[in-house]
C-alpha cells in the first residue's frame, strides 16, 4: 500500500514509563514507529521535547513531509480523564503533574498541526472499531485486560464518550454488592479480575500447599508469577489454573452480562494481556455468559478478541486525527 | 393551549388487563382518554375491534376529525419484546397469543393511518425524556420500578434501543454475582426490589415477630401489603419500613453505579410506582450511589423523580408518532 498521497497521522500512546508513536496511514497501517522513554522525565516541558525528538524519528523513517499534504493531525492516548471536546486532561492518576492541562491545544501551538486526545482505553476502542475486530459492526463493546480493566463503547459507529468524556470505564462496574470497597467503589469488577489480583488468586493457593505447575513456570519464583504463566498452565491443564481462569470469566460475564441488557451490542471486543490468554479465558467467559443471559439475548451477541494488540493504543490515537 | 391546528397523535399503551388510550397534543398535553378492558378477550381481533371503540370515545371526546390535519399516526408501547424498526412483536411474555405479530402494519391496514410500536418502557423513557424530567437532557437513564423493573436510555437525544430493540433492561442488570436463579439471570436488580420482592421482605419479617406499623396501615391483612404501605410506614419512621427501602435504595445504587460508570449519563430518571415513595426511596438511594460512585462522577449526575406518573405509557406512545 503506498501512503505517499492518501491521509496520515501520528498517534501517541502516553504511559507512565514510555509513550510510543507511530506514523499511521489511512487503512490503520503503521508506517513509522517510535518510542520514548518517560519514566525519568520530570517536567511537561521535558515530555513536549521528547515527542518532539519522536516525531522527528518518524519523519526521518517515515515520510520527510510528514506534516505535509494528507496530515490529518496528531491523536494522544492517555491514562486518565480528559475532557475531548476541549482537549483537556483533568487527571492522569499514575502520572504525576499532569492534572488541569490543556494538553491539544499545548500540541497544536508546539507543532502548529491539529491535535486530539483521549482516555487511552476510547482511543483503543476507537482504534479496534475503525480498523480491528469491531469495523465490522455498528454497535460494540471493548474491554481492555491488563493493570486495569477499561471500555469503550461504539454507539451507532461512533465512539460514545458520554456526558463528560468519562463513559465506558467497564472496570468500575459492580458484580458483587457487598464486595470490598476500593478506590472504584464497592465489588468492582477490576477488584478481581485486574492482573494483580489475578496474581494473588495464584499466590495464595500455592502458599496454602496447593499443587500447581504455575510455580515451576515462574521459575520457582512467586514474585514471578504473571496471569501469562496462569494461563499457560490452565493450557496444559493445570487445575489452580483453570479454576482460576473460570472465576476471572465469569466475573468478566458477570458485569458484561448487566452491559448487554442494558446496551445490547453486537459484539463485545476483549483486548489487553489477559486476553492474549485465548481459550482459557474465552472458554469461560462464553460458557458463564450463555448461562448468565436470557437465550434472546445471548444468541445476538458476539464475543471476539482484539486484533490490534499492543499496536491498538498508537492506532487508536491516530484514528481520533484519521476521522476528525 | 389551542390543539386545533396544531400536530396530534393517538398513544395507546397496552396492558394485559387494561389498555389506555390517549389523544396527546404535540406539547405532551393529553387533550382526551379512553381505556378498554383487556382482560377477557381471547384473541387478537378482539383486541383491533376494542381498540377501535376506545379510538372512536377519543374522537367524540377530543376531536371530530381525529385522523385529519396535524395527525402523526398511532403509536403503541407493549409490554415486551419488539423489532421497532419493523413494527414487529417478537413476544409478550405475560399476554398469550401476541408472539410473531406485525403489529405496526396490521394497525395502518385497520386504520388507515401510521403507526409505530416500542416495548412499553421505552415508550415510557421517550415520554419523560421528550415532556417530562428528561427533556433538559441530552443523556438520560429511565428507570421505571413495579411488578418489573424496566428502562430506557437517551443518547444524544435519542432513543438507544441497541442492536435489536431490546436494550435497557436495567431490571436484568446483575448486581450479585453469587445470587439466586431466575428467569432474568442471576442475582438480577428486579430479583431484590420488584413489588411482589419489597414485600415479601416485609411479610418474612413481621412473620418472624418484627413489630411493626406495617400491617395495620393494610388493615392487619399480610395479604394486603403492597410497596405503597411499607413507603408510608417508613415515612412515619418506622423502622422496618425503613431498613426495607434503605436496601431497595442500595440494590438500586449498585446497579445505578454500574450504569453511571458505563454511560455518564446526566441524569437518572426514576418513574413507577415505587418511585412515588419519595424521600424515602430517593434518600437512601442518592446516600447508597455516591458512597459507590467516584466523587468525580457522582457529582456530575442527577437523580431525580419521573413527572408524568400513570400518564407517562400513553404519552411515551404517542411521542412514537408526534417525533416521527
């Protein structure tokens, strides 16, 4: 595919310890990729000169005229709140510094191009929507496994930001009412099926002397231990692993199945680590969700992976300057 | 307010027992009415025949040249499963005989006029959020609490009926992961606070010798309890009565939080029977969702009473027709 005249964007995955670019063309298809690391940086000033140092990086690989005919703009994903219409970050909990910035419009007058940002999560949903598992589709739901659990939600072929750009957080819903309390509220669903508690889950068992491979696969080492080497052995048939792999499906189907009665999509999208987990984890899930939704409702519902995998934040934040 | 000249449509809201029927002029104002008995009849012409007498009581009350100009057609809400698109009843789980009809195009053969039908609810959802509480917002939840506990949902200003016309059942929204079975699903929101549920919790405990203003405000009749006593009691202090609807409100919280942190949307609209509770339902509930809810989204959300009450079916209906 030659992107020489067709449209273009950069896209921006903001994180904690390194934010990645790409150069992004029309189909979805990453021209140019860059990385910088963030994790020492101090001030935003020092981040606006490291994306500057990316983008230069992009430009030297990518496309000499990288700003010039077809550039649709730069698109920011970041780990936190942010209003879109105004391109505002109110927040990035993880992040310190960034609270109250007007970061698109910081952007625009840094590099005289258009700019947008997001909430990471809606810009991979975007992403997965426009170009992945979801472009296929009018109404969809993405949920995103990792550190935390995120969504986003495709509402009539358009991201659906609600009031204040803050919809779509999946990982904040209950399944259990009286559930302990966190910083999400009381018995939220990320409250058992983020990978750290994932983690535990596993710990726990083997510390209390239950036989189990995932140890081994961690090298013998419990600090080691990941939802990656959990699923593993729930592959090869390790009972702790497939018990556990059933309970984080079912919690998932539990707040998804209050997700398709209220919303009902057409699919539900699952992206992110855990979900690199395949069978174990897509096994369950169905299985509990078939059993948890009415019949009428559960045979128009789709549950699919992602496609995109770690490319979906750079892509995703590309496509919110691709479709503007 | 002169609806001579101005536009005008027949809503029909349709029970098993009783179907209402109302000439409703574009301002949601309800300029005549008419109800039929529903209950005996045995079959669908039955039903048209009836409708038909009810039509011909509104255009004596109301207007002589009903189906004349400024007349935007028949809309009807029906309790239950409905293609809206196609004017299709895929089934009405509580009225035999109404499974696979076309019902909007049967209406316009019989009556020579344009008709539009929705589940019940929805209808319902459009009323308020087009005349009612929900018209100064572009985001609202519906939310209505009887015998079932059903819902709606705005965005941008329009009716959300998902992928098949059948999304906003809040009432199914699982809010315990662990609890018992129905025909809903499991550990579903109606399980815990649908009428027959609210009283039941009265009648186990007032069986198990808990004193109680209760049973006499129903005449000393554990039969004659319904929502409505256990809302006086409670208003008059009285303990259980209190307790009761302290966990109607956190039953509904729950729920509530997870569709907040789904859908931000700007309002929640509460109509139904319950809902005429007042204080007693609304304390606990607001108390219950911000001490669920992150600040940040609790204090972006209203919660607020439904205002077309017992009207609100009939309008919801017509609207199908005076939005068209």
């Amino acid at each position: 595919m030659s992107s020489r005249n067709s449209k273009h964007a950069v896209g921006i995955d903001f994180g904690g310890t390194s934010t990645k670019l790409a150069l992004v063309g029309e189909q979805g298809t990453i021209l140019a990729r860059a990385r910088i690391s963030t994790r020492k940086l101090t001030s935003r000033a020092d981040w606006f000169d490291a994306v500057e140092s990316g983008v230069e990086q992009l430009r030297v690989k990518g496309k000499k005229d990288l700003f010039g005919t077809g550039f649709c703009g730069m698109g920011v994903g970041v780990p936190g709140f942010v209003d879109f219409k105004r391109g505002y970050v109110h927040d990035l909990p993880n992040v310190p510094g960034w609270a109250g910035v007007h970061l698109a419009k910081d952007l625009e007058e840094r590099f005289n191009v258009r700019a947008y940002i997001d909430n990471d999560v809606n810009a991979m949903a975007l992403g997965e929507c426009t170009f992945g598992t979801g472009r296929l589709y009018e109404h969809a739901v993405f949920i995103t496994m990792g550190t935390g659990v995120g969504g986003g939600l495709l509402i009539h072929n358009q991201l659906y930001r609600g009031a204040h750009s803050m919809a779509g957080e999946i990982g904040h819903m209950p399944v259990k009412m009286d559930g302990g309390r966190s910083p999400l509220g009381r018995g939220a669903l990320e409250q058992y099926v983020g990978n750290q508690r994932i983690v535990e889950r596993a710990v726990r068992a083997i510390k209390k002397g239950r036989v189990s491979s995932i140890l081994k696969k961690a090298g013998g080492d419990l600090d080691a231990i990941t939802p990656k080497e959990i699923a593993q052995a729930a592959t090869e048939g390790d009972q702790l692993g497939i018990e556990i792999f059933d309970f984080v499906g079912d919690c998932l189907a539990t707040a998804l199945t209050g997700v398709v009665y209220l919303l009902q999509p057409q699919v539900i999208v699952i992206g992110g680590g855990v979900a690199q987990s395949g069978e174990v984890l897509f096994g369950p899930l169905e299985r509990h969700l078939r059993d948890r939704l009415k019949p009428v409702f559960a045979e128009r519902v789709a549950v699919l992976p992602a496609r995109l995998g770690n490319d979906a934040g750079v892509i995703g934040s590309a496509t919110l300057a691709l479709l503007s």
